[in-house]
C-alpha cells in the first residue's frame, strides 16, 4: 500500500474514531453551536455559548472576514465558524473536515454561500485564493506519535506551504491548537493517545515557527491555555449533568472516557504541560529576502 495513502486513511479513521461517535452525544455538553474547541472566557460570569462566540470572532476579525469574499475553515467541524461568516454575507466559505457527521450537520443547516467538503487538507484543490483562513483544533491531528522532530516539521511545513498558495498576497491565516508546553512528547498521556485521539501527536511552538519560516510572518502568538482549562471544566460538569442521557446514547464505557480525558485535559493545561496557542500569520509576498549583507 502507498505509504502516504496509508497515512491519511488512517488519520481520516482517527478522526472519525472521536468525532462520529455521535452527534446528540455531543449535543449534551457542547454548546448550541457545538463548536468543539476551547472557548475564550473573558468575564466571570461568562456562559460557554458567550465565551464560545468570543473565540469565534477573535479568528474572524484576524482574517477580516467581515471585508472577505473567500474563507476556508480547515478543520470545520459542526460549522461554528461557517455559520458566521455566512451571517457576515461573505460570499463564499468552504469548510472541510473527515468526519461524515460533521460534515452532515453543516450542510444541514442550509447557510447561503457556504459549502462542506469530506476531504483532508492534503488533497484540497481549488482555482481561487482564499482571503482569509482559519484552522481552529485540526493542527493537532496533522502528525503521528511516531514521527520524529524533522518528518513533524516537514508535514507543518507542507500545511503551511499550501495555506500560502491558497491565500491572496494580503490575506490571513489564523491557526488554534494545543501544544505541548512544560512536558516531552514521551511523556504524553497514553490513555488520550490510544483511547482518545489515536495516532495524534501535538506540535511544539518551536516546530510550529520553524515550518512557518520563511512562508508566513508571524503577526500574533497567544498561550491561553487557562481558557481552555476553563473549557474542559465547563464541558465536564456539563457532561456530569446529563450522564444518564449519554449512557443511554453511547454506553457507559464512552461517556467514562470522555468524562476521564477532560479532567486529565483540564489539569494538563492548569499544569502548564499542554497549552493552547492562537497563532496569526501573514504570507510573506516572495519568501526570504536575498539583497546586500549590510542592510
């Protein structure tokens, strides 16, 4: 079999291992949005939907969609993001994810201009540039646990390589993703990595900015990882509340495990041994720059 064919059916099985478990199980503990990532509380008496929609206008408003014809959402899950840029009135978003369910629901919902694709970034190909792109939690899910440190950075770089062709001269990426912080990959939690997200490994700030060099500058780097310890908490005790719902959904072995990963998850990040990084980047126009030693 074809190594790299290989590998994307099994990053495509991974994904749709922990996302197609079901939508009404995640109906339960998301929010009405079902956007599935961390949220960006600011105030205390913040509700997740608040802190939700915050997080989701804070990448909006990095890639100007408010002022842009085209956005591409890599990564779109229950189409969160889509469904505000459709209610911006741009023209045309696509949205791509490998999750059958995810990609059922968006188009579900019916939002003028906006399209879904069942397809990996890989083997994404369009004939027009994007103003604007967002990639909130798909980064994490780009590398193996057995890759090492330069085929890691290779396949950023490649993701960033195409961003770049995607995007007009004055466009914007902007990249949501856990990260490892105060921890070596080795130590990474094997349950979450063999029961959670399988064959998923978590970049590092250093291999995200060495893949970008010389592609992308980087404009803005954010840590919040207490957001999503916050998240994680929220999605818990929400989780907890309809328990007995979720049984009768998905069993009590899947709502166990989900109840254990984000517990694990929210002390990782109060921990400081994972963090949550809101990276915006902007292209560079022709590379690096190749003049006269002195300037």
């Amino acid at each position: 079999m074809n190594t790299a064919a290989s590998a994307d059916g099994a990053r495509a099985a991974a994904i749709q291992y922990h996302y197609d478990v079901g939508n009404d199980f995640y109906r339960l503990w998301l929010d009405p949005s079902l956007t599935y990532s961390c949220a960006m509380p600011a105030h205390p008496g913040d509700t997740l939907e608040i802190a939700q929609d915050r997080k989701l206008r804070y990448h909006l408003d990095a890639v100007r969609a408010d002022r842009a014809r085209d956005v591409l959402d890599i990564g779109c899950g229950w189409g969160g993001l889509l469904r505000r840029t459709s209610e911006l009135g741009v023209p045309r978003s696509v949205g791509l994810t490998l999750s059958e369910e995810q990609a059922a629901h968006v188009r579900g919902l019916d939002l003028p201009g906006v399209s879904v694709e069942v397809r990996d970034w890989l083997h994404y190909e369009t004939d027009r540039r994007f103003d604007g792109i967002v990639s909130i939690g798909a980064f994490e899910h780009f590398a193996t646990p057995d890759d090492s440190n330069a085929d890691k950075i290779a396949v950023y770089r490649e993701f960033f390589g195409r961003c770049r062709d995607w995007l007009h001269d004055d466009g914007t990426l902007s990249v949501q993703t856990i990260a490892y912080g105060n921890m070596s990959p080795q130590y990474a939690n094997s349950f979450i990595q063999r029961e959670v997200f399988p064959n998923a490994d978590l970049p590092t700030l250093a291999e995200i900015t060495a893949a970008a060099e010389g592609l992308f500058e980087v404009r803005t780097v954010r840590n919040d990882r207490l957001d999503y310890a916050w998240t994680c908490e929220q999605w818990t005790r929400r989780l907890r509340a309809r328990r007995d719902e979720a049984v009768a959904l998905v069993g009590p072995e899947v709502t166990e495990r989900y109840e254990r990963y984000l517990k694990l998850s929210a002390l990782g990040f109060r921990m400081g041994k994972i963090c949550l990084l809101r990276i915006v980047l902007d292209p560079y126009r022709d590379g690096y720059f190749v003049g006269r030693r002195d300037l």
